[in-house]
C-alpha cells in the first residue's frame, strides 16, 4: 500500500471536476492565422544555427546569440528586455583541429575537441596505448607506462547496429501509455550518492600528466561517424593540462584492434582552442508583455539558448529557443493585454547542469538552507539543491503562476507532462481541446527531467515541459556532430508556437492562478522498515 497512487488513472483524474474558465476560442484562432501563416520561427532557428551556429556557455557565439535575442524581443516590441547575469567560468571555443593516422598506413580521422580542454600547441605525434580507466582505482594498472602515449581511455566495445528507426513519431497507443500518475520525487538519495563522487576529471588529468602523457583520446558515445566533445571542465581554476579529443567510435575502433598487433598505430593530433576570460559570468535573456490586472503575478515560457558545438545546436535548442520567440512575436503581433505579465526566458548554461534557470529559482523564487556539511558548502548549487531543507520560499514565489518549457527537439507538441500536478491536468485538458486536430491530447501526470523546468518544480513552482514527437532526437541528433538546421521540422514548430503562445496566454488570463503542489518539505523514507542492503 505504501505505493498507491503509483498507478492512478489519469483518465478519472481528469474527469474530476474543476472550476476552469473556458478557453478564448476567438483568440485562439488569431493565434493559429498569425502562427501559421505568417511564421517566423524557421527564420529565427535559421539565424541561430547557420549564422550564430553552436553557442557554448560564454563562447563568442553565445555573446552574439545574447545580443542578437535581446534585440529581437525588442524588435517585437516587448518590454523591459534585459540579460540577467549569474556566475558560471570560462567560455571556450574551437578554432581548429585535426586527428591522422600515420602508421601503419595514412588515414585522416573524425574527432573533435573535448570541450574546455586545452590547445596541443601545434602538431603532437605519438603512439597509442589503450588504457581503460574510469575511476581512480585504475590508475596504479597504468602507472608507469604512459611516459609519451597518446592514452585511449574508452573501452573500445563492439559496435552496434539499429533495430529500430532513428525517426518515429508517438503512436496513439504510447501516448496512453504515459496516462499514469508518476510520483514527483524530491528525495535526496540520488544526489547525495553522486556527492560522494570526487572530481574524476581532473584527477584524471592530474595523473595523466603526471605519468608524461602527451594527450587523450576517448570513444564517441553513439556509432555511425557521429561526435559529441562534451565535457565539463568550465571553472575557473579546474582547466585541465592536457589535450583531450574525441573519436568516432569506428576510428577508435580500428586504432585499438591495430593496437592489439604487431604494428601499433601512432597518432597525430592538433587542437587549436581559446578560451574567454572576458567575463566569467553567463546572462539569461528575459522579456516581458506588461500584465494589466493582476500585480506582479506572470506566467512564463523559456527555452534554453546554449548548445554544445559539435554542431550548430538546432534541435538542442534552437529549436525549443525559437518556438518560444515565436510565441513572444505572435501574442505581440496580435497586440494582447493579458491581465498577468507573459514572460519570456532564454536560458544559459542547461547543457552544463541546468544552471541558468536554477540561478533564476535561486534569486527571484525559492532558495535552500545553506549546507551543514564543509565539504559541500563550496560545491556549485546543482550539486547540492536537492540534499539541502528546507526550503525558504522568497518573496516573488508566489508571483510565478505558471511556467513552460520546450527543450525536446523539434518534434509537435502531442500533449504535456502535468508533472504530477492532479488539480492542473483537466485545466491542461480543456487548453488543449482546440488543437486536437493538429495531434495534440494528451496530458500525462507523469513528472519529467534534466531540463530547465525541473528546479521550479523541487521547490513547488508549477514548472510544465511539453510532450513532443521524439523524431530522431535521441537517436542521433542530441548533442551530436549532425545536429543541423537541415533536421528542424517546420510544420512542427509552427504547431508548437501556436500551442505556446495558446497556454500563455489562458494562464494570463485565467482568473485564477494554476493550481499548485505543496512546498516540499524533506521526505521520510518510503519504507521505514526497510534493511538496508548488505555491504
């Protein structure tokens, strides 16, 4: 019994009663004429990714992206549009770079520079020495034998082949499937296991460079030629020493099977990188549609305006950046007076930890109390805001009615995750009775993650991400070296910003705020006679 709603009925949640004003059926139709014939949502994706192209947290691009948002809000003739800024490091980006086989035979490979590692100070060549280490208890396997290597540090696996299509839409049978109650979870447990994780990186690099290694190379997460270069070494002061590149997972391949014979390959690497020191703080852009009735109370939408560089960022997100510009330009174009403020946020530093909208909760909505434990208290506040009670509402919390997110693709929008939220589903059900037609109706009571809604939501701020058609995000564009505006979907993001805009502006004009969850307070364990597991 101790999990009885695990399982609840979305479909009798909705037929609950509720006091929810009908939906403006006359706005929504200006609203679908101004989204769908006369968009510019492809024009904005198309500026952010082929001229802009990949925007790293504080990169040169990121700048221009700031600045170019900023002055398009204003162009829209939104209000008070303004960078707020917050502390995040250094910016880095590539300039070049280049990886080759030169024996046993002469091959050029796909690889990219890991992000925030260092320049190889021109051409380094050297051969390869295949050493898996992913925890500090490695190292002494390897000490001694890494003096002039160039270290691959992935296990090289076997390769795969796809079973299933990279692109898919939901089917009707799968969006039911997510019409069951997911409990909201705020327990700690995850995050104080993943606290007592040092910081692997940078002892790694320590050692490597304490054993003379001249660089590393690691294996590429997906097949198919595709790259990433994530990486996470952003703080001032944590730059590692040496080079770091990434390979295609069938190059590394071919280099650890030819490892294995009697003719070891060697490498040449060059990175040419820089990094921007100019300011180390990152800036959310903001700007509003001024409410007229209802005081400081506003509903929000936001996207997230990073990317990684592997490529230019279109689906991640571009794509979610430009849908919420779009909605800002629509309600705008039709000249509303919404009784609460519309506002609308482009987030930075997602791709590093959420860390833009978390500043934004941290500073206008909720904070958490300082942690009694020395080690952590240095420690940013995404690693720490969860194992942190309680928590101090401040005095804006209530002011935020309504928040949503898009940051899955460029996929429409089949419906929206009401995030454990019973009261809001059968308002969200009657917002979206007017777009059945364009495929979307589901609401789904399940919570969703790892995106900028999520910090609203641990401190009890109604923080929504849409349901969208996955496409092929997952399968080979997220975070990934194809990541183009060339696998954008028009029709889907026009669909998408009308829906937005749509939700905006009843939760304005709603005379009530939207239901809320209760302020989470620290859990009790879900089984309180329980053993624990044996060590």
């Amino acid at each position: 019994m101790s999990r009885l709603l695990a399982f609840v009925s979305a479909a009798a949640l909705l037929a609950t009663p509720v006091a929810a004003q009908s939906v403006d059926r006359v706005a929504v139709n200006g609203i679908i004429d101004q989204g769908l014939n006369h968009s510019q949502v492809m024009q904005t994706a198309a500026y952010l990714t082929d001229r802009i192209g990949g925007r790293m947290t504080n990169s040169p691009q990121m700048r221009e992206a700031e600045r170019w948002a900023q002055q398009q809000f204003r162009d829209y003739g939104l209000s008070d549009v303004r960078a707020e800024g917050f502390e995040f490091g250094r910016g880095w980006s590539i300039v070049r770079s280049s990886a080759r086989m030169t024996a046993p035979r002469p091959l050029d490979l796909r690889a990219i520079p890991v992000a925030w590692t260092p320049s190889t100070n021109g051409v380094i060549s050297g051969g390869v020495i295949v050493a898996p280490i992913s925890k500090v208890e490695d190292f002494d396997k390897w000490r001694g034998k890494l003096s002039g290597k160039i270290v691959m540090l992935s296990q090289p696996g076997t390769g795969s082949e796809p079973t299933e299509p990279a692109f898919r839409r939901w089917t009707s049978a799968e969006l039911a499937e997510r019409n069951t109650y997911n409990q909201p979870q705020h327990s700690p447990a995850a995050i104080e296991r993943s606290l007592k994780t040092v910081n692997f990186a940078n002892q790694l690099d320590a050692f490597l460079a304490e054993q003379g290694a001249l660089a590393w190379v690691r294996i590429s997460q997906r097949d198919g030629g595709l790259l990433h270069g994530t990486g996470y070494t952003y703080q001032v002061g944590a730059t590692p020493k040496l080079a770091g590149m990434e390979l295609a997972a069938e190059d590394y391949r071919r280099l650890a099977r030819l490892a294995l014979t009697d003719a070891p390959p060697t490498l040449e690497l060059m990175s040419e990188v820089r990094f921007h020191d100019e300011d180390v703080n990152a800036y959310n852009i903001l700007a509003d549609i001024p409410g007229t009735a209802r005081g400081t109370e506003y509903v929000m939408a936001g996207a997230h305006l990073d990317s990684w560089v592997a490529s230019d960022g279109a689906v991640d997100n571009a794509a979610g950046s430009a849908v919420v510009m779009e909605a800002a330009r629509i309600l705008k174009a039709l000249n509303v007076k919404p009784k609460r403020t519309i506002r609308f946020a482009l987030w930075n530093g997602e791709e590093q930890g959420i860390l833009g909208s978390l500043a934004y909760v941290d500073r206008h909505l909720a904070t958490r109390a300082p942690s009694n434990d020395p080690a952590l208290s240095g420690l940013p506040d995404n690693r720490t805001w969860r194992s942190r009670w309680p928590i101090e509402p401040r005095a804006g919390y209530r002011d935020l009615v309504a928040y949503f997110n898009l940051d899955n693709g460029s996929g429409k929008i089949r419906g929206i995750n009401a995030e454990g939220n019973v009261a809001a589903a059968p308002i969200f059900q009657e917002w979206l009775a007017p777009f059945a037609s364009m495929g979307a109706t589901t609401v789904s009571l399940r919570n969703s993650g790892g995106t900028d809604h999520v910090y609203m939501q641990t401190v009890g701020v109604p923080g929504y991400q849409f349901i969208q058609d996955p496409l092929d995000y997952s399968s080979r564009l997220h975070h990934t070296s194809i990541d183009s505006y060339d696998h954008l979907k028009a029709e889907d993001l026009r669909q998408a910003a009308v829906i937005l805009a749509s939700f905006l502006l009843n939760a304005a004009n709603r005379d009530e705020p939207l239901p809320r969850m209760p302020l989470p307070t620290q859990p009790t364990p879900s089984d309180p006679f329980e053993y624990p597991a044996a060590d």
